[in-house]
C-alpha cells in the first residue's frame, strides 16, 4: 500500500468502530453484481472498485470467481477491514490501494470502473475535474461505468459532510460524450439502522 494523503484522516475516523455500523453498509452488492451480470461483464475483466473502503463487493467479485480485482480507497483502515474479512488467502487476490481519487494516477486501463457513493462527494468543479480525469484515464473504449449517487430525493450530508445529488440527465452530462448510458434506476438503500437513502444507480459503456 502507498502512504495515505491527509485527507484520510477524515475517512479513518469514520470507519474506526468497523463497517456494519456505517450507514452505506450493505451485506452483499446485489445492485452491482446485478449490474454487472446484465452487461455480461466476464470474471477476467479487470475492475476497480473507486471508494470501496471496507465494501462487501469486494467479497461478492471473489467469490463470483472474479480475478483482477483492485479496490481503491483514500482510508487505510477502511481497507483493513475488508483484507481482514475477506481472509489472508483472499486478500492476496486483490490489488489494494490507498489512494484519494483527486489526485490517484491509474496505472492502467480498466474494464469496469464500479464506484457507490464517492462521486457525490466531489462538491467543488476542481475536485469533479479531478474525478472525471482519473476516470477517463482508467478507462478505455468499450469499459463499463457503474455509478451510483443520491438521487434528487437522497441526503444532502452524509459522513458529516454535503453532497451533491444528482437526476440522470446531470449525471449522464457530468460523465460527456465519450459514454453511452446503457441502464438507469433509483434504486432504495437501507441503513443499518433501519432508515432508506435514494440511490440512483447509473451504467454506462465508453464509446470513444
């Protein structure tokens, strides 16, 4: 793992007490496996998971027998946890990497670019341009891009923090012309403590 930037320490805090707690945990990534088997995605595709933190889609692609898997996120001890969960034979199967996705440089070109719940964190144009350039450079004709953000009826704060919500006709002008929208939904997310967020949920296919 590379050092963390300072902005993990934001992050670090939030995940401290474990990742069930966390208002995004979910037990299995049925809305991105989902998605990923209708776009017909195969299990040696290349995928990063941008913001994956201690997500469980990490376990649901390894045991989908998925095998380049790279999940990337700003807090190391969200990482932890998930190499932790997954178990020691597992984790060694997966690329970890402690980067922030304003300033991450891929290394490579990657089939499906997944991300849940990062993009409505970039607030600022500077940090949406910094988005938009990591993902252009981590994808190449004909990758997938999973999306998903709170929808116009989501939370305006999350973490602590504002987001920026999104309809599909500003997230599908946010990603440009060089992606084909293929599959759009809101799609509710339960919390662990029971309350539901609106998520909308964006695939797409770079076209050029």
């Amino acid at each position: 793992m590379t050092s963390p930037p300072a902005t993990a320490e934001h992050w670090d805090r939030t995940y401290a007490e474990g990742d069930t707690s966390r208002s995004w945990y979910q037990p299995h990534a049925t809305v991105s496996m989902d998605l990923l088997a209708h776009a017909g995605v195969p299990p040696s595709t290349a995928i990063v998971d941008v913001g994956g933190g201690a997500s469980t889609l990490v376990d649901d692609l390894l045991h989908a027998n998925f095998t380049d898997v790279t999940v990337l996120d700003v807090a190391p001890t969200a990482l932890g946890l998930a190499s932790s969960r997954v178990g020691p034979d597992l984790a060694r199967q997966v690329s970890w990497v402690v980067a922030d996705i304003e300033s991450w440089q891929p290394p490579r070109a990657y089939g499906v670019w997944h991300d849940r719940a990062v993009l409505h964190f970039m607030v600022d144009r500077h940090q949406q341009v910094a988005y938009r350039r990591a993902l252009l450079t981590a994808t190449a004709v004909d990758s997938i891009v999973i999306i998903a953000v709170f929808s116009t009826d989501g939370p305006q704060q999350c973490s602590g923090l504002t987001v920026r919500r999104y309809d599909e006709q500003a997230l599908s002008i946010f990603l440009g012309d060089e992606f084909e929208v293929v599959a759009t939904g809101e799609v509710p997310h339960q919390t662990p403590g029971g309350a539901e967020q609106e998520f909308l949920w964006l695939m797409a296919r770079r076209t050029s």
